[in-house]
C-alpha cells in the first residue's frame, strides 16, 4: 500500500524539477533557445519571401501562356464550325462560367448554339429511383426509339437525345413533360433549332480529402458518374457528341470515359482556356467521324489540337421547276443544237396528216 510519504517525495521530485527547469529557461538556456527560435523564425521568413516570389512569377507565366492561347485561337478555331449548330446538354455542377465561356468559343468557331439543356439532380439521386422508374414508363411512347420495357436510364437518355438533336418544336409533348412536373428532369433554355452535334459539359469531381468518406455519399457519386457516363454513351452512339469537363480525378466523367475508352471525343480542363478552345476543335473532329481526346490530364492525346474544319453544311436544293413546253417563244416541235453549233433542227412531223400526205404524193 502506498503510503503519504511516497505522494510527498513525489510532488517534492516535480517542483524541484520545475524549479531546475525555470532557472535553466530564464539563465544558461535563456539564449540558446532565443537564439534558436530566432533562427527558425528567420528561415521561415526567408522561405515565405521566396514562396511569394516563385507564386508572383507563375502567375505572370500563367497569364501570358493564356494570352498566347488567346491569340492563337482565331487561328485554331475561326469558321471552323461555320454554318453549324450545336446545343448544349449541362451536367448538375457545371459553373454558368464555364458554360459561357465554352458557348464563346463555340461561336468564335462560326457555329450557333441553339439551346441548352441543363439536367437536374433528380436524373440520378437514390431517394428519387421510384419516381424516374415511373416517369420513365409514362414518356416512352413520347420518346423516339424507345421500346415498351425499356430501361429507365436509356428512355431519359434518349429523351435527351431527341430534344437536343431535333429541337422543342418537334418534341413540344416531351419536352415539356421533362421540364413541366413538380420534380422537374431538366430544365431548356431555347433549343429551337435542330442541332448538327451535342456537346456536354460535366462537373469537376475532385478526389477525397482524407480516407473516410460516407459509403451512401460515395456509392451515390458512383451512381451519378456511372448514369451520366451511360447518357452520354448514348448520345454518341445517335450522333456527332463531345463532352467536356475537368478529367483530373477518379470518379470524374471524362476519367472515365476514357478509361473505359468510349467511343466518343473528350476534352479535360475545361476551365482552363485550353480546354475551351479544344472543345470546338473536338467538335469539328466529330463531325468529320473523327474521334479525338484533348487537353493535360490522362488519357489525353495532345494537349492543344490541330485546326480541323467541319463539313460544310449543304444548303437545302430550291424545288425544280415544271420544264416549259417552248422556250423564249420558240416552236415545241424544234430542237436546239448541241453547244450552239448548227442551226436549230426542225423534228419530224409523225402525225397522221402528214403521213397521209406524204404517200399520196
């Protein structure tokens, strides 16, 4: 049993050495530890300065890389969609800068946009499964290529399609079934006019910051990413589709498409001017059945691409005219040379008249 002798020697041996410790403190160490805290405080100082300066340098690197884009985009992409439209589908999270900053470049390229179709968080969260199933079912015979029984995501994504490719006026029914319910699927700013290509633009997903992540918040970002990977799959598969976005992290959508290798164009950094100008130059590959990835993140095969130039859009031919049976007062029955040479030919008179002309003479 401890008795009160051993607490006393105890509490005597921790004040004798706090005692040791504040006369050592305020005599012999006082200014070896001044001096090196002073030190340390100078060094980080010193480093500090030297931070500010390299980040002070990068900036101004930065910027006159961006104005160097700037000035090689008219270059890159000037008339290079001339006489196309494209509409654009925007994934939730998308930044309204981005998307004008995209729709710029689009038009700096020559093209128009004809709308854009912005989808909402109900195309992919778990507690709205019920209602999309649902929804699904009671549109499909709205939706062009959609068969009775067809998957949920695949009706929606078609719905899209047909939307964004042909334009409201043509699926007025649809399209405003798809933005007209209390839990709205999407929401369509213009989109009248139909559209040569689709271009998408997807959230920047970045990675987690620390191991312990929510397995229901994890296993819906899964869901999401793997839903709007499936639309745009689906998207390409009916036509010329680009899509956009930042690519820097697993779970992101252009990550995954190109690790899957999809069969549809990718730009990464799309909020960075190189990846905006990219975006029309994908376009334009996509409409010449090309299939390219841009941009600095993995996957990607050149970090600025080349200028390609779309097909021309062929305007539609004028109705042909009802051939007149005379030409400038002329008589049906003569036949003009050939390249102007000789004189006009009479035809020859095959009616009974003549015939009977002809042989009683």
């Amino acid at each position: 049993m401890v008795d009160f002798r051993y607490h006393l020697v105890s509490l005597i041996s921790v004040f004798f050495a706090l005692a040791i410790g504040i006369i050592l403190g305020a005599g012999p160490l006082q200014e070896s530890l001044g001096n090196v805290l002073q030190s340390q405080v100078s060094d980080l100082r010193t480093t500090n300065m030297e931070l500010k300066a390299q980040n002070e340098e990068l900036e101004r690197a930065i910027g006159h890389q961006e104005q160097a884009f700037e000035d090689v985009a008219p270059v890159l992409i000037g008339d290079t969609l001339s006489g196309q439209t494209i509409s654009l589908v925007v994934l939730p999270g998308v930044t309204d800068r981005e998307v004008s900053a995209v729709q710029a470049r689009i038009e700096d390229a020559g093209a128009s946009v004809s709308g854009v179709a912005t989808l909402k968080d109900t195309w992919t969260l778990a507690s709205q499964n019920s209602f999309r199933s649902t929804f699904a079912d009671q549109i499909t015979e709205y939706v062009p290529g959609a068969e009775d029984g067809a998957e949920t995501n695949q009706v929606l994504a078609l719905a899209v399609n047909a939307i964004t490719r042909d334009g409201v006026a043509k699926h007025d029914t649809l399209a405003g079934l798809m933005t007209g319910t209390d839990t709205p699927m999407m929401s369509i700013d213009a989109m009248v006019e139909p559209a040569s290509a689709v271009l998408v633009l997807t959230p920047d997903i970045p990675s987690a910051a620390s191991e312990t992540v929510d397995p229901d918040l994890e296993a819906q970002q899964q869901y999401t990413t793997s839903t709007h990977v499936s639309l745009i799959i689906e998207l390409g598969s009916r036509g010329p589709t680009v899509a956009a976005g930042a690519g820097g992290s697993e779970g992101d959508v252009i990550y995954e498409m190109r690790g899957m290798a999809a069969e549809v164009s990718t730009v990464d950094s799309i909020d960075l001017i190189v990846g905006q100008i990219n975006a029309p130059i994908a376009l334009a590959t996509e409409l010449r059945d090309g299939l390219i990835h841009l941009g600095i993140e993995s996957g990607a095969q050149r970090v600025l691409g080349e200028r390609v130039e779309a097909r021309a859009v062929e305007p539609a031919a004028p109705p042909a005219e009802p051939a007149d049976e005379s030409a400038d007062g002329e008589e049906a029955g003569t036949v003009e040379p050939v390249d102007g040479e000789g004189e006009p030919v009479e035809s020859e008179d095959t009616s009974e008249e003549a015939v009977t002309e002809e042989s009683e003479g």
